[in-house]
C-alpha cells in the first residue's frame, strides 16, 4: 500500500485517506501563498491543515508515514 502513494503529495494523499476534503485543501494552499507573498516563515501543508483545524496530528503523521 506504501508503494501506491510514494509519488504522491501530502495534499492529495490527506483526500484520498478522507482525512479532508478538495475545498479545506485549496484554502490551505491559498494560505500558504500568503505566506510566502508576505515573506513570513513558510509553513508546510500539513501544519497548516492541523493549525486550521481540519486535520489531527495523528492524522498528518500517518500522512507523513505514508510519503
């Protein structure tokens, strides 16, 4: 099972395992733009769908297990 996520990203792989949906993933990403435009700290996915409150930790680990 490893083996058919290895190429994936966390985004799409955290959908796949029905941890988020399409719409929570767009507006993580939109947030990590700003981020960026900002020139703030840059923030992985993950941290932002956990501080927004749409994933658990243990949910991104296993994400994370899984990449």
């Amino acid at each position: 099972m490893i083996k058919e996520y290895s190429q994936k990203r966390f985004g799409i792989i955290a959908i796949e395992k029905c941890f988020i949906i399409k719409d929570q993933l767009i507006e993580a990403l939109s947030m990590q733009i700003e981020y960026e435009l900002k020139g703030t700290q840059q923030k992985l996915i993950g941290e932002i769908l956990f501080e927004m409150g749409y994933m658990e930790m243990a949910e991104v680990n296993k994400v994370l297990e899984v990449m």
